[in-house]
C-alpha cells in the first residue's frame, strides 16, 4: 500500500521562504490503534530518518489489511534543526536562536493539571477505555488552548509553536517511538518508562535506560508522564490500570551517521514492537526471539557522565562498549601549559565500574567539555551472551 | 584608597591557556556587610563593566575610614561569554556549547533544602543576627559539597564549575547587584524580589519589574529566593523578619553598548544604594531625592512580548519608550512570499495598552524571532513627571 | 502595471526543503536596456529590500508604455545568508559552511580571458552596439559552461550553485545595482568604477567610493571588470569607447535596520537613475537637481581601517559623521587587565584626518575586532552644503 | 635535553585575558639549519599535537650533541581555532569573526616582490649560501614592515597581527612542517612543491600531493613560495641552484581526533626527515627503508571533491581507502521531497576513477555540502605493496 502523504507547514523565514514535515500515513483496513514515529529532532541525530525510510520501503509491499490502526510516519521532523550548519558538523541539537534544547521544549499536561486526582475518582465506575477517551479528551482541550496565543499578534517564540505543530500529530496516539542516537558515538538503546518494562522488550535491544528521573519537557515524556500520573491517582484509589499509551525514546547509535546496523536495529525492532502491537501483520512477526529477549535495564541516575578536568587533547581513550573496573584508566588529557612548562599528561581513572556507553567524537577539550559516559554497575551485569 | 585585587581561575582551555576574573575588594575601615557587584554576566551587556570602572575611579578617591565592611567588584565576571564572537557581534547569551543561558545556571539551596520550616521553629528564640549566621552557615556548608563533583575525575560541565567559583564569591554578600542591559535595546530598570520595594528606591530608576514568577536558577534568584522561603516560613510561625540580604538585577539600556546616560544611572543609583545601607559614606549621598523617589513596579507577568507572526522584514516601529493604546500598530511586517506573488505588508496591533520597553536591534526576523517587549497596563501609569 | 513574477529555486536544504529567489520583471512596450537590481546579497544588509518594495510599489502606478527595457528585481537574493541567526544576530556575511563571504564568490569572466586584445583588435570594424553584442555573447558562452560541472554528480560547492542561478540573472543586464549596507552602521553611499564617476551622479548621494582597487570577485566587479578590460583594451588600441554596461553597488545605512531615511535615498536615487537612463519616464524625473549635484569621491584606498589594539569595551567614541583632525581621540579602549592590575584606560588617536565614515555595533572588542572607519582626506573637503 | 620554552602573547580578548603560544625550542651543539615545525592551525586537525608531544619526549632522551642547529616546536599554535566551539564540535577551521580560513591569511613575498629577477642577475658570482642568506635578509626585511602597521593606533585585524606573530617564528627556517589532518575523515599523506619530490620520501608516507596549483597565502606556501620564484630566475639566467629551503604540509588523518596510527606516522617521518637533513643524529636513522620508499605523487588539480547535488542523508557510501572505477556507485542521497511526494533514493557514480581519500563525517547534506574526495587515476596507480 502507499502511504496518504500530509504536507504541513512549519515555519515561515525571513526571506519569505517556507519549511515544511511531511506526515506518511499507513491506514490499516481494520480501526484500532494509533503509532506515530519521528526522526531527526536533534539535527545531528538522523539515523532514525533511513530507519522510516526503510520501513515505508518494506510497508509499500503491505495490504492494507495487514495493518490494524493507522501508522504515521514524520522523517526529518525538525527542518530549522537539521539544516543547521556550523561549518561542516550538523549542530542542531539546540536552537541557534535561543539555545533551547530541541528536545526539551514540549508541553506537559502533567505540569498544568491541578485535577487528576479528582479526575481519577470521578472515573470510577468506567472502563479502561472509556476513562482513556475522557483523559485524552481533556488532555486534547487543554493542548488546542495554547492556539489562541499562537494565533494572537503578539505571536509566540518559534519553539512554542513548532511543539504545538508536533505534538498536534503525535498527542492522541497510543504508541509514540521518537528515534534519536548519540550527539556524539553511543550504542544502541532505549528509554523505557517506568511500568513499561515488559513492552519494551519488543524493541530487541539490549539496554535500556530506565526513567528514575526526568529531564523535563522532553517529547517522549511530554507524551506519557499524564498517563503515568492517572495511572498512579488510579491505583492509589484502588483502581490500578495501565492504559495502552507508551512512548519511546530509540538511541540508535552514533550522531551525524546512519550506521546500517544501527538502522537494521530499529527497523527490526519498530516491526516487531507493532507486530506485537497486534497493529501489523507480517510473515514471522512478533519474531520467535521476542519472549527470551533480556533487556538490560540501567536505572536513568547510575549513568555518569565525564567532563574533562583541565584543557587539553584526549589519548588512549578506551573504546566503546568497554567494560571498566574502578579506577581503570578511561582516557588521558594532553594538557598544553602556558606557564612556560612542558606538556603535561594526565590519567583520568573511572570512578565506577561499567560500560562505556557513549564517547564523545571530538578528542580536542575545553575544561569542562563531555568526554563519555558510563553505565555504572557490576561489569557481569552487562556481560551479553 | 587603592582595592585589593584577587585573581581567580576560571577555566583552562583545549590550547592549555587559561581565563580569569579579577575581584576588586575595597575593604573599609570599619566592619560590616559585604556588598558584591559583578557585571557582564551575558557576553553583550557590557554596560556594567563602565559602570563599575567609574566605582572603582571614584573610590580611588574615598578613605577607607568611609566604607563600613567590604565591597567586591567583579567586572567582565564571563570571560567565555564575553569574548564570544559570532561574526561581529557579541552573541554570549548562552554557552555555545550546551545552550545553557548564563543566567539560568546557578545552584539554589531552596531547591534541595527539605527542612526550611524545621530550621525555622528551631531558632525561636534567637535574635535576627544569629538567624542570619546560622542559616547562611547551613547554606554555605550544602553549597561547599558541590565541589566534591567538580573535583571528581568525572568532572562537571563547565557552567557547573563556574557557578561554583562565582557564587563561591558571592553567597555570603548581604547585598549583591548584577548589572546587565538589554540584549536588544531597552529602558534602564532593576528586578526587585517581592518586599525590598522598599530598598528599590534609592536606585533611583522610573521601572521595577517585580518578580511575581521566577525564571529559574537566575544569579539574583539563587541569591535570595532561600532568603524570602525563610522569611515566610519564619512570618507563618510568628516571627516576622526581614534580614539584610537583597539581591538585585539592574537593566542598564541596550546591549553591545555602554550608553553614558544608562552608566551614569548605574553609578549613582548604586552609589545612592550603598550609601543608604550606611557602606558608603560620600558627601551629599543618600541623595535628597531618594525619599520621594517613585518606582513604577510592573508585575513580572505583565510583560508581553512580541514574537514575529510571520517571516519577513520590520518597518514603521514605533521607538523604544512610546506609550501604546490596545490595536496601536506597533509595526509591520514586509514579508516577501514565495510561492508567486507580490510582498505583503502585515500591521501588528498592540495585544493591550502599555508601554515599549525593549525593542529587537535585528529587523530581519523570522517567524518566532522576538521582536519587542511591553510592560502592559493602563497608558497613565507610565506617565513619568 | 503588475510585474512578471518567477521563482528560481536555489537550494534543496538536508530536510527536502528547497528555498527560492522570485524575480519581479516589469517589462515596457518599448524594446531596450535591461537593469537588475538586487538586495540583501549580506544576511544583516535588508535596507534594499525596503527600498526594492517600494520600488514595486510605485511602479504598480507606472504604465508599461512608461518603461523602456526590463526592470528585474531581485529582493531577499540570499535566502541562506538571511535567515541565518547566531542567536538574535543576522550573522550571513559569510556562508557559515565554509567561510565564503557571499559578496566574493562571483565568476569574473576577466580572470580566464586570455584573449581580450585579440578580441578587441578583431572588432576594430564594428561599432559599439555590435561590439557589445559579440562581447557579451563571448561572455556568457564561457559563463554557461559552468553549468556542465554543476550538473555532473561530483556537483559543486554551494556558492559556485549560487552564483551560477544569480549571474544567469544578471550577466546580460546593461545595468547592475546592489543594495547593501553596513553591516555595522554606516553613511549612505555607493561604490563607483573608475569612469563611470558622470553616472553616479544620479544617484544623489552624497560620497562615492572609487574603485582605485578591487576586493576580488565582488557581484558588482564581476559584471563590470570584462568590460572596463575590454574598454581600456580599445583604448589602446584607438578606438575609445565606453559601453551602456554599469554596474553599482549602493551602501544604505546600517545593518539589521531598514532606516527611513537611507531607503527614502535608495528609492529616489534609482528611479532618477533609471530616468537619466531613459528606462523609466515619470513626472519630475530626472529630478532637476541631478545636474548641479556633486559626488565627493573617496579614492578607495584612502578608507581607514581601525581595528582594536587592545582587547576592551569602547567608550567615548566619536559618532558616525565627526569630522576629525590628525589626532583627535577617536575613542578609548576601558581594558580590563588579568595580571593583577587595575583597569586601564587607551585613547586612540586619529592616524590622519577625515570623516568617520562606518562604526561597529558591538562596543565589545577582543584585540583586532573591527572599530570603525574614516574617509581620509582634509576634513574641508567633506563639508556638505 | 629539556627544551628552552618561550611564551608569546597572542591576542588580548575582550575579558582583558590573553592568550599564548608557546615555542619548545631544541638547539644542538652544533651549529646548522633550523627546522621549524607546528601544529593544530585549523581547530579540529589536532593529531600533530600528539606527534610534537611524542617528539618532545623523545628528545629528552637525546643529547644536545645529537643535534645540529636548532628545533622549533609549537603545538597548539592557534589559541583562538582550538578553543572555538560549536555545540561539541571544533569549528575553527575559519575566523568566527571574519570568515578568514586560518590557513589563507599568511604574508607572501612573492606578492609584493617587483624585483626577483634584478636581485638574482646581482648575485651572479655569489655562492648558494651567500644567495640565500642575502636573499633571507630582503624577505625578512620587507616582512618585519608590517610592524609599522600593526603598531599604528588604527591597529589590524586578528589575522594579520597573528600571522606576523607566527611568521616571526618561522621565516627564518631552513624545514617548516605545518601538521594537519582531515577537516574530515582521511588518508595520511603530505604536500610536496615542484622541485622537493626527493625530500618528500624521508616522511615515509605513500601519498603526496603535488602542489600544480596554489590555494594562496596558505602557511606551506606563503614560506616557500618566494625561494621556489627566486630559484627559478637562477635556473633561467643559467644559475640553477635548490636553496635548503623546504616546507611541508603533513595531513594526518582524521579531524577532531589522534588517530594513534597517524600519530605514530608523524612522528617516525619527522624524525626520519630531520635525520636526513643531518639535523638529528638517533641510532637507526635514517631508516633503511628511506631509499627505496616509493611516495605516489597525485597532481593537485587531480583530486576531486564531490559535493551533494540535493539535500538529503547519505547511505551507502563507500569507504575511505576504496579503489573506484568510473561510474561505481559512491554513496546514496536519501532525499526527503517536500512536496508531497515519497523519498527518493539517489545514486552517486564515480566521475573518473581513482582513489577515495578523503570522506565527510556528517552523513546529512545540504544541497553542495561536501561529501568526498578522490585522487583520480587508473585505480592500478594506488595499489601500495
């Protein structure tokens, strides 16, 4: 089946020129449930644009009653981002304009409502869908009264408008895969929610970082924290359910690239997450592997992040993947003084064992700057068979 | 009297160079409090560094039998952001390297403390002086953990290291004054924290925005907000104190300019303040006029800004300080379309009457670029006499 | 009468988007001369677009039958250069991908001609008309087979894209004007190729740079240095003349702004030229003044450069127009020192007399940051009745 | 032996900081040439900074006696491109202020010498070393003019204070070696001029280019430009002398990185140079291999850049160090249509055939973003034994 193609405007610029996303949707025969998938939020950040390539490619062979719901599609989902040049690297993680952070700029309705628990109580006598259609109601209208500023002459700055334009598509799906990768060079993962551990296996990755704390406004977040907290209010009134809305946040490895078993990943894993889904019907899918599969689950406060301690360029880094014991060598800094000494080198020692997780693609350093991070835990823990 | 002049690191570069901030103390005679000034904060606001040359060429000529206890100077107090350069211009608002506005960084103890009201009862029957010392104690000692991480091989980003040093400098000052201007163009007003409307007055500005909502880890903010959660804890248990701490944030005109009349309004108005704390002791200061001096506080949310509502090119503004009716045409804009047809002139009404205290320096605007600012309210309440 | 509108894409950005020039032609009845003019070649130069608006404005009142020739017009020429920001700034001087100032990346048809002499000598039969016609068909052969490495899949660099779709534009065109501005803030002026000194006359402003030395691939030396090669080549050989072929490049006040008073000059000085050029016929045109008015040349290598010698904030500086004496303190350099000393104070003296002609925006300046500039000559000379 | 370290300020920032280089000078006991060798002028080409570290350490196991004449090292030699960041990445390859390459801004004698001919025809009956040194004294003559100008109150811009500061150093050298690497991702490999082809062998590396043409004022050029002219106005008046004056360009590998492999090549051929110029007298070198090491020499004018001929992710690719055939498939351009049309995949073939060495390291391309370089020739030309 082809996709029904949606072009949607997104920003005017000065020169009169306009930007535009394209939303690619996959309408299944059957009603049900809805996806939606983006790529490339952070400009550098656009492996997850070949993964919706990919997966158009492969649906394009698909019946339409193959599919259950509707699927859509967002690839290159931030033009202002990954446009973005600071001469040759894509440095769009921010905006240039304001410094905001592309991914932490989304609205929460968790931040705003001052009713959920009254909401819950008032609920009790419904059914699981019939309370999600209500939330998702209030949810919604709450969402459309940010219009009116947006509408008024006094306009809104850029960022406030692009998320109402984003999360307009993506706000009354069930399912939400948001595909980012390392700024720098990470391996493959995923952030899983807390209660959604079970789900998350369908993603056949290996690790995933589990959401202990927030970093607030970003887009998987913006999607899922309401229903986490209904779900809470609920159980806490003796009414535990957990609703068929998740988001998902896919590291697929390594900025600024596409790397095609990073791809292969994503694709393989958004397939069969639908599949199991019961929203896609393809030859083979839910894959036999999915029940074994083991994610391993890094609790989001035990990464560490390394920054450099003093000016200087960085030597025998330990590549990534390694497994560290405390007090390893990571890394050395070439430090260059200019006091009239020689060079200077020094040892960087981890400070807790684990897996180096993602390093940073420039050696050359400011005091300050990222160097890597580590999953910190009992190196057997990571050990993969 | 001659200052005493402290040279503190700040970081050391990939080069292996290193940038510093300089402290200038002139520390009088007598014992008292300590008043701490820095300026430059944001790379473009430059205003302050005159501001605090002409403190410093003035107090050349002061004794020190005329200051009562210690006041620092700290000019160019960002030398990354100051020296910053994109293209000609001074574009230092945020660190190019992570986004982080350089003044939404700071550490702020009411955010960790758990125990505000706890502290509060235990100090019952001690005078405000002893409060005063044992709170400031307890923020110094949560403060000084901070550098366990930065002196961890992991390190801290850089903005959590130079927080460090600054507000090492600066979070024992009973009174502390950061002078920043515009990044665009606008009017000379000061920030002032909810009950120090009062104090406000001696530096002789037109405009006070009084912070009814907090940006969030701002200098000023991470300085008082602890301050005012004891205050009220302390006032809710029946005991009412007002302590000597203030922190302050002057707007000293537009950005990339040192504008003599905007300095000269620093000077006195900062000169006035110290004088009226009983620090300075100068003849003819507190000036006369303090008393009757009436400051026209704006509620923090009554500022609107404008952000453009289309891209294209401003024309007909009206100037910086104009008086507007609601539906004013406060300005065009000329937006070349691009899609076959002529340009088009938009006219952009004001949203509610008020008055123009910030225009963009950039006429060229995308949409969502900020455009002008205004502080809402009936035209007659601006009326300056 | 309405123009005719195209639109040319120029670029294809990484996200699929494409950004777009649009040429506004307004063709007369009668055959003749074809001007191009231009604007906004520099992101922060836009005075040009205000003044090519209004252009299409006025013209919209003009009957065909008053046009003789075509009129092209090409506002916003640069959608890459304009809508790039370095936060609030419009940085587009240069492309920020590799450096290219986008004002000196323009094919010059005189640096591969080998054989301008053997061309002119060929010619000595013809007359100036014919010439004219054979040269610039020469020309463009050469220029359009540029097109053959656009088109190969090795591709080109962007600008060499870019000024390929500009010059197809204007190559042919008898008359070339380019709006710019300072990018700082400037007097309104333009630039004038040597002999063409009785032309810019019409323009009605008051200074004029004379081309005693050119910058190298410039948009207005590309169109007009094969000409004055050829010119001098049949001067040499004797048979002087000076061909309907001029180009200009017009300087309209400040950056970032589109000030009133610069556009109002821009928009009288190009209809009087088109007047004088018997393109354009409308009542009072050319204006009676144009005869009696005097340009006062400014040998280009007579402007002065002044560049900071110290890295500081400037203060004190002399303003935009000061006729200065050999001497005279320009402004002063308040440089903070980090080794322990006091602030420091630097007058800069004037090197030779002149009028302050260009001065920078940014009072911030790292050591070699630009500062201003001053036609050098007896300050008398510069006096304007 | 330790070297003798000597610190040279650089620029003043606008914070009142400074900024140094510094010059690790080794001077034999013997009296001889100068060798003169830095590093890391464009920001991210940091891997020679490694190479001159390991060399340092080295030569503090050698004796003075186990060197004739002096060593000059300087790593780090561009403060200003080092230190510059964009997001995570080093930038500097040009002047954020001015657009300048760091690489283009070097003062060549050649360019303003009206008289190479006269003086070779005055030294007739000189020997080559008095030639040289009369010849030394001319350049450096006319070089250090330009203090006059850089004194002057109306001072320079950066680069061309800066320039002089690093040509201060370096003009006098009989061998200057600037390291670089890849702005990108590439092949290790050296610039050879016309004429120095039988030197070029001591680095030992398999590829040079061959300098057919001139980027212009590049550091390599602007030193060895003036002694090339000068030896060919010998050759033609009958005198044919090679001045022991050379000056190389060493690309080592990839951007951003110190890439060990790389390193270890620039030091082992440094090291091997000198000791062919009898400047470095270690046990085993020269290496054996010298004589026989067979360097592929590829004429600038053939390498070919390939630059996106449409927006969009690059697949596919072949990598780095690949053989093509004209007409293999290079990369796919996955291009995202905006205009309601499905992506399109785009094929990429080989224009000629050769060798690809060099590659982007940012997979997403604006339409004429830089995507890979070839030296082309028959493929059997690259095969290395």
């Amino acid at each position: 089946m082809l996709p029904i193609i949606e072009r949607v405007p997104i920003v005017q610029l000065a020169s009169g020129d306009r930007l535009f996303i394209q939303v690619y949707k996959f309408i299944g025969d059957n009603p049900g449930p809805k996806a939606y998938i983006q790529s490339n939020l952070h400009g550098a950040e656009i492996a997850g644009n070949a993964v919706i390539h990919q997966l158009m490619e492969l649906w394009q062979q698909v019946d339409a009653s193959q599919i259950t719901g509707e699927i859509w599609l967002v690839p290159v989902c931030n033009p202002l981002g990954i446009n973005r040049r600071s001469q040759h690297f894509s440095s769009g993680r921010y905006h240039s304009y304001d410094g905001k952070d592309w991914n932490r700029i989304f609205w929460d309705y968790e931040k705003e409502a001052t009713d959920i628990n009254q909401f819950a109580s008032s609920q009790i006598n419904l059914n699981p869908d019939e309370i999600a259609t209500n939330y998702r109601n209030i949810i919604l209208k709450h969402f459309h009264k940010l219009q009116e500023e947006i509408n008024a002459a006094s306009g809104v700055p850029f960022v406030e408008q692009y998320r109402y334009q984003l999360q307009s598509l993506s706000l009354d799906a069930n399912y939400v895969i948001d595909c980012h990768s390392s700024t720098n060079q990470g391996l493959d993962y995923l952030y899983c929610f807390s209660s959604r551990e079970e789900s998350a296996k369908a993603f056949l990755l290996d690790y995933a970082i589990l959401m202990t704390e927030y970093d607030g406004d970003a887009f998987d977040e913006a999607g899922m924290k309401p229903w986490l907290a209904l779900e809470k209010s609920l159980a806490q009134q003796g009414n535990p359910i957990q609703f068929e809305v998740e988001s998902w946040t896919l590291e697929l490895g390594t900025g600024m690239q596409m790397n095609p078993q990073s791809v292969a990943k994503g694709v393989r894993g958004i397939q069969n997450y639908l599949a199991t889904k019961g929203m896609l019907e393809i030859p083979g899918f839910p894959l036999p592997e999915t029940d074994l599969h083991s994610v391993n689950f890094i609790p989001k406060d035990r990464i560490r992040k390394y920054y450099a301690t003093a000016g200087g360029m960085i030597q025998n880094r330990l590549p990534l993947g390694t497994l560290v014991k405390k007090g390893d060598c990571l890394y050395q800094l070439l430090s260059f003084d200019k006091t009239g000494e020689l060079p200077q080198i020094i040892d960087i020692p981890a400070v807790e064992s684990g897996l180096i997780a993602d390093i940073c693609t420039n050696y050359s350093a400011n005091q300050g700057d990222y160097i890597l991070s580590i999953f910190q835990g009992e190196t057997d823990k990571f050990m993969i068979n």
